[in-house]
C-alpha cells in the first residue's frame, strides 16, 4: 500500500469524522490531532491555544522520528515535550511531506485505520 493511497485515506478520515473539506490543509489536520492529544474536545480555543495545539501534534508527531520525547503532562493537563534532534533546515515542499509521513505514522501507531489497510501495512512490512 503506497503513500498516496493511505493519504487519501486519512483525508477521507478527517472528512467522514470531521466535515473538514475534501483535501485539508496540513495546519487543520495539526489543529485536529492537537486536540486530541490534549483530550479536550470541541471548545472556543484562544489564538495562543491553537498555537500551543499546533505544538503539540507536531511534537506527538514527529515523536516516532527521533526528534521530541514526551516528558510529562503539567497541572492544566497539557503534554510537554523535550527536543532530542533538531530539525533539519527544510524547504516547504519537503516540510509538507515530512507532516504527511508523520501524520500516517500516526494513524498506524493509533490504529486509525480501517482493519483491512492496518493489515495491508502489517503485511507489507513482512515482506520488507
């Protein structure tokens, strides 16, 4: 199963479950997951709240690629992160597909795909 075809299925994803338009943007799909690591759910967020979100996801998400590590969740219940690796020096585009491969990361670590494409994948990576 290749790249495009499991990003067309997270799209779908945030489409079916979030009514977000046919092809999000990258930072709605960030906000989105934000909240969902933080667990609080549909709320009126601050605009410092949203950036705080946008750290958040991009910090869970770029966890499995060596580069934050959770460390423990403060008084407010937020998630906080150290930095392992900086990021390397990217160019939008490459910025773009990095995002996109972490967000699919994600959605195999959490098992948000459907049963047939998580063992689509489980069955590629024998082969690999």
């Amino acid at each position: 199963m290749n790249e495009a075809l499991l990003w067309n299925k997270v799209e779908l994803f945030f489409v079916e479950n979030f009514d977000t338009e046919k092809h999000p943007s990258i930072d709605t799909l960030l906000y989105l997951i934000g909240i969902q690591e933080l667990g609080t759910g549909k709320q009126n967020y601050s605009k410092d709240d949203k950036i705080n979100l946008l750290h958040i996801a991009v910090c869970r998400l770029l966890e499995p690629f060596g580069y934050y590590k959770f460390t423990h969740y403060d008084e407010d219940g937020y998630p906080h992160f150290i930095e392992l690796h900086a990021l390397p020096e990217l160019k939008a585009n490459e910025q773009q597909l990095l995002m996109k491969k972490a967000i699919i990361q994600y959605f195999i670590d959490e098992k948000l795909f459907d049963q047939e494409t998580l063992e689509a994948i489980d069955k590629q990576m024998d082969i690999i």
